[in-house]
C-alpha cells in the first residue's frame, strides 16, 4: 500500500503534525540580548520539571550500608536511602580499591530485566557469577574496573522494588507497566525516576 492511498485523517499521527506545526513554542530559545539566557535557562528547568510531574519534598537520606563485600580490585556495598516520602531505594556501589584521590561517579540505569543486580554481575537469585553474561552485561563491574565510583539502583518497578504479586511470578516479571498507569494518572510519569537518580 502506498502513502498516497491512505486518508491522511485515518493516520493517528496526522492531527498531532498539525497541531505541533501550528503550535507557538512557549519555550523557544529567541533571545536578542544574551545576558537574558539565564532567565530563559531557569524558567525552562520550572518548565521542564512541571512536565515531569513535580518533586517530591526533599527528605534526608538516611543512608544505610546493609552489605559490604571486598573483591580485587573493587569494594561492593548494598546500600538503602530515602528518596521521597515512603519511598526507599535499594541499591549496589561499587568502589575501585587503592584510590587516593577524588575520582568521578557514574549512575548506572539499568533497562527492562531483573534490576540492579543484572549490572554488577549477579544472578536473578542474588548469588555472583563467574563469568560476563545477563541483558545488562555486567556494565557496573566494567565501569568500576575502569577506576569510577558507581552507583547502580533499583529503578521503580524493577528488582527489589517490585509489587508483590510480580516478586512472586519471578525474577523476569516487573511491575513497570502497572506503575507507570498509575503515576500517569497521578501526573507523575518520569518525575519519580528523575528524582531518584538525582538523590
């Protein structure tokens, strides 16, 4: 079938073109005198936040260490902090051994699969492997054998912080789409994952 014998008004995508060409950018970057770019720069990041649904109110950390393993060339900890008002992130940092200066931090996001424990070499189970292998491919273990800090969390719906019925259908079920319905609902689509990230 060619393009020419489909109704433009059947195509889903058609009335969203039109309505993005017509639309006045409320955010565009038309800016004569530049010292008016840092004006411009924090009514955008006010912007953008509210498009990501808000912040929740900033609450400390209370950090704990649940786990402390030392490997060759790397310490690993298993770690819980407080995100947000009843929301605790587990998870794993991973620290290269026999530094003696300020090295940089990676914050490793891992995808759809078992969570944190897929990027730093562990089993669904929990339990080491001895050898590269998951969907993540051992990405954190790399990352620290390269001399940077890492922090690996569970990402909401994944791993350790998945609903309970999902925690009992496996390691391979998540609770990303039942999660995600309900912060879109609640106007709170990415801004959850944002603020974990940055905590």
């Amino acid at each position: 079938m060619k393009k020419s014998d489909v109704k433009n008004e059947f195509r889903p995508l058609y009335s969203l073109e039109k309505l993005y060409n017509s639309s006045i950018r409320s955010m565009g970057f038309e800016i004569d005198d530049p010292s008016d770019f840092t004006q411009w720069k924090e009514e955008l990041k006010k912007k953008l936040i509210e498009i990501l649904g808000g912040f929740p109110e900033l609450i400390p950390l209370e950090l704990q260490v649940l786990e402390h393993k030392e490997f060759n060339n790397y310490i690993k900890e298993k770690v819980v902090f407080k995100s947000a008002p009843y929301i605790d992130v587990p998870a794993y940092v991973l620290i290269p051994k026999n530094i003696n200066k300020r090295v940089p931090g990676v914050v490793a996001l891992h995808g759809h699969g078992y969570g944190k424990n897929d990027v730093v070499g562990l089993w669904e189970d929990g339990e080491e492997r001895s050898v590269p292998d998951g969907y993540e491919g051992n990405f954190g273990l790399e990352i620290v054998n390269r001399g940077m800090v890492v922090i690996v969390p569970d990402q909401i719906g994944f791993g350790e912080r998945r609903e309970i019925e999902d925690i009992q259908n496996g390691y391979n079920t998540n609770s990303c789409r039942k999660l995600a319905f309900w912060a879109q609902l609640l106007g709170k689509v990415m801004g959850m994952r944002v603020w974990d990230v940055m905590r």
